[in-house]
C-alpha cells in the first residue's frame, strides 16, 4: 500500500525552528524523489524542496539558506528541518513522491499544518 504520512507541523513564533517528518512506505520511497510542497491559503502549491535517493537537494528560492530536506533510506524517511520561520512560511505542508524516470510528483500525504505567528 502506498502511503506519505507527515507529521511535526504546529504553531511557532517568527524566528523559531520546526521540523517536518515524512513516513513513506518502501514501495514509493526506493529510488524515488522525495520532496516537501506547501500551499498557503488562496495561493498555488509550490515545491519547497526535493530530494533524490542519492541524497542530492535542491530548494525554492524563498526557502534557501533557511530550510534543510534529508532522507534516511534505512528507515524510509524524510525530513525538512525549517529553521528562521517567517509568518509567509504559514501553509499546509505536504510531503510527496516522484517516480524515478517521470516528471511529476504522484504520491501525495495528508498534509501537516504549520503557522507562524509575527
């Protein structure tokens, strides 16, 4: 069974620290992508980051210098720890799956909500 399962996310002030958690079951989290998307109220979903299996990342701009995305492929994991939040961080965060060899994330979680207060 395919399955994305976040958690971690909650309420912090601006300039503080959270870190999201993503479970994935083996059968999407071998040699995949992973990433974190996120979409704020009234707004688009936007890839935050991603994550090849070989542990190459890379970042949406808004992010860069502030968020770090990891894997550990031993326990099926990925993180992205989210450090200096800012109120315009404020979104549901979701993680997701890219199948090696295609262009589009197709496993999505639930989503885990994140709110920063200024």
């Amino acid at each position: 069974q395919v399955q994305l399962v976040e958690s971690g996310g909650g309420l912090v002030q601006a300039g503080g620290s959270l870190t999201l958690s993503c479970a994935a079951s083996a059968s999407i989290f071998s040699r995949n992508v992973m990433g974190w998307y996120r979409q704020a109220p009234g707004k688009q979903r936007e890839l935050v980051a991603g994550i090849t299996s070989g542990g190459n990342a890379n970042y949406a701009d808004s992010v860069k210098g502030r968020f770090t995305i990891s894997r550990d492929n031993a326990k099926n994991m990925v993180y992205l720890q989210m450090n200096t939040l800012k109120p315009e961080d404020t979104a549901v965060y979701y993680c997701a799956a890219k199948i090696r060899g295609t262009s589009d994330y197709s496993y999505w979680g639930q989503g885990t909500q994140v709110t920063v207060s200024s």
